[in-house]
C-alpha cells in the first residue's frame, strides 16, 4: 500500500507528540553562582542565623562564600548600601521601608524577631510598663525602631491617665548597664543581648544591686494595642544590587529559616558560634538571649498584614520612621 508523503509527515508528527511525555525534560538554566556574598547585621538575636549560615557554608549552589559583616549603628549600614558593601543585612524592619521610600529600592525578605525588648529594675515591683508611671527610666534608643516604639506605648499610656514616664537617654546599651550596675539608675530598657547581659553582670558582680526582669515591650504592646497583637522588628533585607534576583532572595530566605530554626533549637551551641563574632559578650548572657527572643521566620509577604498595621500606626505618629508612607507590594518579598 503506497502512503502519501503527507500522510507520513502526519504520522510522523503523531508519533512525535506521543513520545514527549517520555523524552527528558529540557535542564534547567543553572543559576547564577556568586563568588562571594556578603551577610550583615547588628550584634543581635536577628544576626545570630547569619552567623551560622557563614559558618556552615549555606547557599552553596548560589555563592562560593558567605561572609558575615557586623555593623554598629543604622547609619554605618547605610554608607554600607550606599557604598555597594553588602549583600543582605539583618535589621530593624522599619529602615528598609525609610531607605525604599528614599528611593533605594532593596526588599524585604522576612521578618524573624517578634520580641526582643525587655524592662529590667531594681524594683521587684515594677513588673510591667505601667508600672513605670511616674519612674524614671533609661533607654540607650535615639531615633531608631525601639525609640519610636516606647514612645509610642508611653503615649497610649498616657492617655489612659498614667502618670508619664522620665525617659534617661544614654549614650549606648553599655552605658545603661554601667549605670544600672552602679546604682545610679533604677530602671533600663535594653534589647537583647544586653539585656541578659545586665542580668549576667549583676550576678557575677559584688555589690551589685539584685536586679529583675520584667515585662517585655512586646507583651505590654498587646496590652495597649489589642487590635495589632505581633509586633514585627527586625528580619532580613536585600541591598539593591541583588534584590531583583528572586531566586537567590527565596534561597536566601529559606537558608536563613533553617539557621533561625538550629539556633532556636540548640542556643547553647548557637550562643558558641556568636561568640566568634562577638568575644566580649558571656556564653550564659547569649544564651539566655536566644532562650528568651521569639525567633519564628515569616516572609515579608507573610507578615505584610502586621507590616503595614505597624507602618500605618507610625505614618500618623512617626512619619519619618518609615519615609513618609508605607512601602508598595514590591516591597515585600522574597
């Protein structure tokens, strides 16, 4: 039987589409590999999952090192951003949404510290933040997210009829132990580690006063605020070099979940490797600082609800907190 020249391409194309389901699939573009990329953060609880990432080698399909920075203060991490220095920090998640609306597009990957402020006195009777109406209290916070935070819970206090509080201002965390150490203060607000620090030092000190610890920021924000009970601070952004890679940002991402998920889990061994970075910190104080932080990683776009609920309270109160506005969609990542 004689079969037609396009009977057999139409076969033939038949047969084709038959065997695709079986023939192997076409490999994926491989991703594009870093020499190097560079972690930051502050020498907090939200950098002790960078730390380990360095440390560990995570990412290794996207970058051939890991490096960690530590930075002091917001305004060094932005000469760092400005200057192209780093690649992902850690930081308080009101300071990418000010450098976005000032018009440096980095991203915010996740939000992973929930609770990290506590009041510590020497009163084992002021136990709460209204405890503290009419007290004095010292605070190492200027113009950063703890700063505005405070003042905002001291206002709705305040206006419930609370007596105010005197806010003592110092220089630093170290100040505000020295301080407290020595008798001449009675009250601080430190975040963690200096928190547990204080308490460590003051054990390990004669003469020192007993001190105690009391509420958190965090638990007394609930109380005032019953209607935006999580209060996000810090968690993860990307530098505007690498925050339109979405691929290396939700590697990153999960890599940092995980780190968070082993430092929560073994802080004592997590509390041994901050101390690389950080050799003048106590093993115990570090240690009692992850024990005591809510360390639970969400993407940002996970958390855009409580986000924007923070960023719409401090747009009224504290618009230059966050530049003015709240950050658009794109914002959010990974």
């Amino acid at each position: 039987m004689k079969v037609s020249p396009t009977r057999r391409r139409l076969c033939a194309a038949a047969l084709g589409a038959a065997l695709l389901p079986i023939l192997p699939a076409a490999r994926a573009a491989a991703p594009r590999r870093h020499d190097v990329l560079t972690l930051a953060g502050p020498g907090a609880v939200v950098s002790y999952p960078l730390m380990h990432m360095a440390a560990t080698g995570a990412l290794a399909e996207r970058a051939g090192q890991l490096r960690f920075r530590l930075w002091q203060t917001p305004d060094q991490l932005r000469t760092l951003l400005v200057n192209g220095e780093l690649d992902f920090s850690a930081a308080p998640c009101t300071l990418p949404a000010l450098l976005h609306n000032r018009g440096m597009p980095v991203r915010l990957l996740n939000i992973s510290v929930w609770g990290i402020l506590w009041l510590v006195s020497r009163d084992p009777a002021v136990q709460t933040f209204e405890d503290l109406a009419g007290r004095e209290l010292v605070v190492p916070f200027q113009r950063d997210l703890p700063a505005v935070l405070l003042d905002t819970l001291l206002e709705a206090h305040a206006a419930r009829g609370l007596a105010p509080v005197a806010l003592r201002r110092t220089r630093d965390g170290q100040d505000a132990i020295a301080l407290m150490l020595n008798g001449q203060a009675d009250q601080a607000l430190l975040v963690e580690p200096m928190a547990s620090l204080l308490l460590w030092r003051a054990g390990q000190t004669e003469g020192a006063p007993a001190l105690h610890r009391g509420q958190s920021l965090e638990q007394a924000w609930r109380g005032a605020f019953p209607a935006q009970p999580s209060l996000p601070q810090a968690g993860v952004m990307a530098s505007a070099g690498v925050a339109g890679d979405t691929e290396l940002c939700r590697a990153v991402n999960q890599a940092y979940a995980a780190s968070a998920r082993w430092c929560a889990e073994h802080p004592a061994d997590c509390a041994a490797l901050v101390r690389e970075h950080l050799p003048h910190l106590p093993q115990p104080a570090i240690e009692t600082a992850i024990r005591g932080t809510r360390l639970d990683t969400r993407s940002a776009q996970d958390a855009r609800p409580e986000l924007e609920a923070l960023y719409s309270l401090l747009a009224g109160r504290y618009p230059q907190a966050i530049g003015g506005s709240l950050p658009p969609a794109g914002f959010y990542g990974p």
